[in-house]
C-alpha cells in the first residue's frame, strides 16, 4: 500500500489553522509521505515563525501554477489522455454548480484549478488526497478525484458550511468521498442532516488537537491578564467582550488579543471609543510558540463567540492549564464542561460573561482546579498525537480499501 497523500485546503499554512500543520506534521511522523497543496498562496502576515515560513516553501500553491497559460495548456492535455474522466468531471462541475451566472463561472474557475492539481498529484505518484475544511478547496478535491481516479476524503469543520450546505453540495462531497472526518458529535450530527443514511457509516470522528508537552502548566503571579486569541470578525464577538469590560471593575485589569482580521480597525477605534485603550492590547498574529508563551502569563482565556466548530485556542489554553471562559454552541460543550473545566455562558449575554469572568478572576483555588480539569481534558481526548494515530488507520483502511472502522476508537 502506497504511503504517498496529499494534503489540500483554501491556504496553507495560515497562523489561523496551525491544527493543520500539526496534525500533517504528525502523520509525517507516523510514516505517511504527504504532499501539501494550496488554493492560494500564504499571505505574509500568516508566516509568523519558521514552522510556516519552511512549510510554505514546500507546498505547491494550485492558483498561481493555474495562472500560468502553458501550465494550465498542459495540464488540460494531460487530462485529455482520459477523455470519459475529463467528461465526466466537467458534467460534475456543471450538475453541482452554485446557482445563478457568477455560481457558474466560480465552478470553472473550480474545474481549472481541479485540472491543474490533477497534473501535479498525477506526477508526484499520490494515491490519495485529503482536504481541510470543506467549501470552495472541497470542490476542487472533489473534480479532481473524478479527473484522476484518485480517491479523496476531507475533514469537516463547521460552523459556516452549515449555513450554506446546498450551496456548497455537502451532500455530493460526502457521497463521494472515501471517508470524512468530522471534528465533533455535533459536526457528525450535522454531516447526517445533509447526507443520504447510505454514508453514515463512513463518517467518523476525528478530533483537531494540540500537543499538551508544548504547554507549561506552571501557576501564575502578578496583575489580573485575560487573554483572547482568535481572527478579528464578528463571528467572535469582541464587542460583547468590550462590553463586559466596560462593567467588570478589577483593578488593573490587562486583555491581550492576539489575532488579526477584518474588523480590527473598527475594534480598536471602539476600544478606544469605551475607554478601554489602556486596558486593551492588539497584538496582532503570534506564532503558536509565542501563544504557548502568552497563556503562561494569563489567568484565562475569554471567546466568546457566536459560531465555532471545536476552537483549537480553548485546546491550547485547557493544555496550559488555564481556565476559558467561553460560549454554549456547537460542539464546544464536548470539549468544556460548565464548572468543570471552564465556563460556558449563552452567545451575547453580557451579563452571564461579566459574572464568569468576575468569578474566575477572583478564585485562584477555582482556576486552578478548572485549569487541571482542562488539561486532563485535553490530554485524554484532544492530543494530536492520538488524533493523527486514528485519522492515520482510517486512512490505511480506507486506502487499501479494507473493512470500515467505528466512528471512534
């Protein structure tokens, strides 16, 4: 059995994704010869550390090599050799195309992407490919698989495709896919609405996961810290945070928001514009050794969000020994137990997160037994390590296309 994948999502590696990296990082150490491939080429603000800088020297980037005119000449002759797979892989893109004109003309840019990274799999002897998160990059696995005959699988994320699952055909990818790893019960749950009850059986859990051995949980002194890490958009919630800022009274009081996004403008002139601006601190991306260093020097880790799937960041803080404060949707009750190894407060309700936060940062014995509980979590149930074990004998099952396994192990 061939040992040779690839490895395909929208942009890789972004500071945003580093679970990918890792979990790649880990099959690579399991034996697994894996070629990462790229939608689009890693922006330069998500190359914060020589992890990403040395990954994206090393992954062929799809767009730029489909914007070459001979490259994309070639690679359409090349697809030609096969002329019923060409046929059949057009008629798919057509069949599963978004409605409307520019639905259309997205799908060809799909196909033509799909023609290009059929070339490069087809020349580097991969016998399988895997993708990451399951929209536009999903499509352009999925024609290419019907390009090439190679098989795919993908994992799935959440929350955002599940407001828009027939937009995306979730139902088609799954069907076609060998496998699909989703990253939680609920994600699961969410697969099975959209998918015909012939697939359920090949759609299997694999969590996202972090190395605990990378985090210190080693106790903290000094001024109250709370730390949010995350991209700066409304899906986060910031200005809820903002808002429970502006009513928690605790004497010196620092944030730290470590992330970058479309919002960060708006939410620094509104930090600014409630009086927060010495309490606030923007810092922008931060490489995962210097988050690891950011959570050593916090009391918790606040998100409060309104859609996630399984946040890798409340992993990394519940790694470190740091209680999160955080919110009750999707599968991140699955990972935080209310009162256990966290809090979990309902999305937009200032006054529940104004009262977790003020509870937690006035309890040194409470974080230190909700930050204990975090890392028994973590270690037992969100360690790559296990994580990529499993997800690599669901591959060799289903590459060497052997009996199925069990939703988990």
């Amino acid at each position: 059995m061939s040992r040779k994948i690839a490895y395909l999502t929208g942009e890789y590696p972004r500071a945003t994704d580093t679970f990918i990296q890792r979990e790649v990082a880990a099959l690579r150490d399991l034996g697994w010869e894996i070629e990462t491939c790229s939608i689009r080429r890693t922006g330069a603000e998500h190359l914060v550390g020589e992890e990403q800088r040395s990954e994206q020297a090393r992954t062929f980037p799809v767009l730029d090599a489909a914007k070459n005119p001979l490259r994309l000449t070639r690679a359409k002759l090349r697809a030609f050799r096969h002329p019923a797979r060409y046929f059949r892989a057009f008629a798919l893109a057509w069949r599963t195309a978004p409605k409307g004109i520019k639905g259309w003309l997205w799908q060809m840019f799909y196909f033509a992407e799909a023609l290009m990274l059929a070339e490069h799999l087809e020349r580097h002897g991969v016998t399988h490919l895997h993708n990451h998160i399951a929209k536009a990059s999903c499509t352009v696995a999925m024609l290419t698989s019907e390009l090439t005959g190679i098989p795919y699988s993908f994992t799935l994320h959440g929350p955002d495709i599940f407001f828009e699952p027939l937009h995306w055909r979730l139902d088609e990818k799954i069907a076609r896919a060998r496998f699909v790893a989703c990253i939680s019960e609920f994600c699961r749950s969410q697969a099975m609405v959209f998918s015909d009850r012939a697939h359920w059986d090949k759609l299997h859990i694999v969590h996202c996961g972090v190395e605990p051995t990378r985090y210190d949980p080693a106790p903290r002194s000094g001024a109250p810290h709370l730390l949010f890490v995350g991209r700066l958009a409304a899906v986060k919630g910031v200005p809820v945070l903002f808002e429970a800022l502006e009513r928690l009274d605790v004497p010196g009081l620092r944030v730290t928001l470590i992330g970058d996004g479309p919002e960060r403008a708006d939410l620094e002139r509104e930090a600014a514009e409630r009086g927060l601006a010495d309490v606030v601190e923007f810092a922008g991306y931060r490489s995962q050794s210097e988050v690891a260093e950011a959570l050593r020097e916090t009391d918790a880790l606040v998100l409060p969000s309104f859609a996630e799937g399984v946040p890798v960041v409340l992993m990394e803080a519940m790694a470190a020994a740091r209680p999160v404060v955080t919110t009750r949707i999707a599968g991140v009750p699955e990972l935080v137990e209310d009162g256990v190894s966290g809090r979990l407060v309902p999305p937009g309700d200032v006054d529940a997160l104004v009262e977790a936060l003020r509870e937690i940062l006035s309890d040194a014995d409470l974080r230190a037994r909700l930050g204990a509980a975090g890392r028994e979590k973590v270690c037992a149930e969100f360690d790559i390590g296990k994580e990529a074990a499993w997800l690599s004998r669901l591959l060799e099952s289903y590459v060497s296309e052997n009996s199925y396994l069990g939703k988990r192990p």
